[in-house]
C-alpha cells in the first residue's frame, strides 16, 4: 500500500455542490473583485435569497452592508475582510458585526477568515471568504451578561488562565463597598476570596483545576479594612470562548448580626434575670417544668438549681393551695396574664411564705415558656396581721375611747384593710343590730342569747355584713361605724352618736 496516496479528482461542478452542503459560509471572489459564487450557507448567513442580493462585487458589498467590530468601531472602506482578500492579506478569524445599510438596528454577527486557492502553477485561481455565523453564540454571551449584570445577587468571573476578574456585577460592588476598578483585573488571591475561609485551600485548589467549588462561608475583605461574611460558590463556564469561573454569593452579613444582637440580648436577659433581687423562675408552657430559676428564687424556695430543674411545682409542693396552683396554669393556658396573684409557697424546710404571683407567656428558643416572678409579702402581711390584733386587743372595750383616737386608729387601718363606700342606709335592720353589739364588745354567743338566735345564724349575719362594709375583723367593723357616728345602744339596739335611737320599737 502507498504511504501518499494520491487524491481523487473532482472536477469544479462537483467540488461546488461538495462546498454548497456546508454549514460555513463559502464566498468566492475574483482577483477583479467580482462575486463569482457562494454557497446556501452565506446567502442565508446575510439573509439574503440570492447571490446577487450580496452587492455582486467588493465595492457593491460594501455598499449594501455595514460592518462593525466588536466595539461598535465602522470598518472603513479598504477594511472590509472582502477587500483586505483582494489586497492580499491573510485573515484569521476576524469578528465584525453585520447590518443591513437599510436597517442597522438589524445585527448579526459572523466569523471571517480568508483561504487562497491556486491552481496547478500556484497562480490564484479564486479567492475565498470563509463565514461563521456566530450570533446565537453572541446573543446567548449578551442574555448572560445582561442578567449577570442586572442579577441582584453579588457575582464574579475570573479567568482560569490567570485567576484575574473580568466581571463584576452590581450586587458585589453593593455588598462590598469596592468599585469596578477596585475589582477588575486583580486575582482572586488579591481581593482574598478565600483568605477567611476555613476551607480556603480546598477552594483553591478546586479553582485551580477548574472544578466546581461546592457552597461554603468566607470572610470577604472590606475596602475599609471589615469584612462581610458569605456563603460563595464557583461554577466553570465558557465568557467568549474563554475558560472562567463564574462565583456567586449569599451575603450572611445580616443575618450574622442579628445573630450577634440575638445573643447579646440573650446575655443581658440571663444577668439580669441571674441577678435580679426579685424572685424568679422559667418553665415550658406544655408541661409547666422548671427550666430557670434565679438565686432569689432559690433563697425564698430552699431548693437548690438541680432540686428545681426539670421538675414541675405540683412535683415539688410549691404552693400550699393546689386550686389556685392548677387555676393559674390554666390562665396560663388560656393566654391570660396574671398579675399579682396572692399565693402560699411551701418552703423546703417546711415554712411558708406569702406571695404575690406574676406570670406571662414568652417564646425562647421557639419554645413556649413561662416567666414567674414573685413578690415576697410575708413580713408585710405579718405586720398587717400584728397591727389589727393590737387594734382588736384595745377595742375590746371601747366604750371609753375618744373621737381623735378612734379616727387615729382607723388611718393606721388604712393600709391593711379595704375600705368600703356601704352606708348604714345600705344594712338591713338586723345587720345594724349585729354592728351595735359588735360595737358594744358582745361576742357571738352573747350576741345569740340578746337576739335569740342560733351562733350559726348570728355568724353568718357577722359575715353579711363584713361583706357589705368591707372589712373582716371586729375591731375594723368597729371603726367603720366610729367613722360614720355610728355606737350601739346598751339594749342591743343600734343608734347613733346624740343618743338618738336609729329604730324605736
């Protein structure tokens, strides 16, 4: 078998429909610069019907056409690539921009290169116009940089070649702070893409071999020495025939603050709850289990943290009355604040303290949660306590006491007992007999054998009364009707100060 075989002849009618089933454009000039054939593929590339709609010879082409470079610069007469063929010059992959002289908003765009054919004798025997169309190759390019550049999410495109940025959006120059220039034409080492970044050697490592660089967080540098924390990815795409990574980001940078914000406010609630001189506690709403509680909490309580952690007040005993305990819980279920419930805490070592309960719904940690606080009240009820026995103590007989000292008394009342707007006109005639005894010292039994009545009956006249008038303390019914002129008669009737009788029989 020969090394060099020799080709097959074809004669010129064949090798033309042999070019005309190309998908390149083929143009063939004349060394005189006239248009002698193109094949389907160039007509339709200038979308043209027909050879002759190409202008029929350089000039004629020129005419009908208008071309551009890239950058919107005019090829000038002698610079079309039709021309520079027939002046000789070799052309290699120029890339112009196509119009229409009738229509330049209409734009295609083609790939040129030109190709002499000689004959035997290697004198030209025909000149040739080599065309790509390549506009759908460029629109594509410019739908992508159209949507990179009005894409709100920050991106960047580097070379692969060098690692040099070549675009840069508007929402990386915004997240950023930098400008275009600060950005184009450095590497991604420079800017210190990957510098803050836990794995930023991997990343590298990837974008050296041109790989896809899966999502992580960086620390990108600020312009004004910060930095923005972000999740970036790179992706390896083709700008212009040109091997790049393309990087995307997700700015993190608010969402870091408000974690930080979170967690300060965090802190500053668990000191001022730790240190809170008020009595204190948290628990889960479902369960009503114990998760915080404060040093005040556990001075008051007895308990120690562990003894109260992950334990409900039912299981500890916490309150001496279980009603109030179970209807509090169920406010607390209904989304009913409380405020200031009087309660009786149980204390480890087996006293109790008076307290008033406050309690609201919170959500932390997107848990439902309580937040108890207590007012410690037990020294003040014990002091209300002592000063109505001593009033009750000197006003078993008051027969013998003043006006002056009787009004003194009752505004040292005032702070422990409510005070009521009844008037006598509002009790009923056996309610005043009741109040004229109590008045005169008589205690239940007496006041029995003067109205013959049972003690049940004389108690729950007492209480009737009590209720009217606001009080429930003898001694405090005595200064109510003190107050208002009011003194029982030695007969067991009541009557009012002058002597006079309030009811005769």
């Amino acid at each position: 078998m020969r090394e060099n075989p020799e080709p097959p002849k074809i004669n010129k009618g064949s090798l033309q429909e042999l070019i005309g089933g190309l998908s390149d454009g083929i143009i063939l000039v004349e060394q005189a610069g006239r248009i002698v054939w193109a094949n389907a593929a160039a007509i339709a590339m200038h979308r043209a019907s027909s050879i002759e709609e190409l202008g029929g010879d350089a000039a004629g082409y020129r005419r009908t056409f208008t071309l551009r470079y890239r950058n919107n610069h005019p090829l000038e007469e002698g610079q079309y690539p039709m021309e520079r063929l027939l002046a000789g010059e070799t052309i290699d992959d120029v890339t112009v921009e196509v119009s229409p002289a009738a229509d330049l908003d209409l734009v295609w765009v083609h790939t040129v290169r030109t190709m002499f054919i000689t004959d035997a004798g290697d004198k030209p025997d025909a000149l040739a116009l080599i065309i790509k169309d390549e506009t759908p190759r460029f629109e594509a390019e410019e739908r992508f940089e159209r949507s990179f550049n009005a894409n709100p999410a920050p991106g960047l495109i580097c070379r692969l070649d060098d690692q040099r940025f070549m675009r840069v959006n508007e929402g990386f120059l915004e997240m950023t702070g930098f400008s275009k220039e600060d950005v184009i034409g450095r590497t991604v080492e420079a800017i210190g893409l990957f510098s803050n970044c836990e794995t930023g050697d991997d990343a590298l490592s990837k974008l050296n071999e041109g790989r896809v660089i899966r999502h992580r967080e960086a620390l990108v540098p600020l312009p004004d020495g910060g930095d923005r924390l972000v999740i970036v990815a790179g992706e390896p795409i083709s700008v212009v025939e040109e091997p790049c990574m393309l990087f995307t980001f997700a700015d993190l940078d608010a969402r870091r603050k408000a974690q930080n914000a979170l967690r300060q406010s965090e802190e500053r609630f668990s000191k001022s709850f730790r240190l809170s001189p008020a009595p204190a506690a948290i628990s889960r709403l479902d369960d009503f289990v114990f998760t915080e509680a404060n040093d005040a909490f556990l001075q008051i309580s007895g308990y120690g943290l562990t003894e109260v952690v992950g334990r409900t007040a039912g299981e500890l005993r916490l309150w001496e009355d279980i009603a109030s305990r179970r209807g509090v819980e169920q406010k607390l279920r209904d989304n009913i604040f409380v405020r200031d419930e009087p309660m009786r805490l149980k204390q480890r070592d087996g006293d109790t303290a008076d307290c008033l309960v406050s309690a609201e719904r919170v959500e932390i940690n997107d848990e439902q949660c309580i937040i108890w606080a207590f007012q410690d009240v037990t020294e003040r009820r014990r002091s209300e306590a002592q000063l109505v026995e001593a009033i009750e103590s000197v006003m078993a007989d008051t027969s013998w006491f003043s006006r002056s000292i009787v009004e003194r008394l009752a505004t040292l009342k005032q702070g422990s007992t409510t005070r009521s707007t009844a008037g006598l006109l509002e009790l009923s005639e056996r309610e005043r007999e009741i109040l004229g005894l109590i008045c005169n010292g008589q205690s239940d039994a007496e006041m029995g054998q003067t109205l013959h009545l049972s003690k049940n009956t004389i108690r729950n006249h007492i209480a009737s009364l009590y209720g009217k008038i606001g009080v429930n303390r003898r001694a405090a019914a005595v200064i109510w009707a003190r107050e208002r002129g009011f003194t029982g008669g030695t007969d067991g009737r009541s009557s009012t100060r002058g002597g006079k009788k309030a009811r005769g029989k």
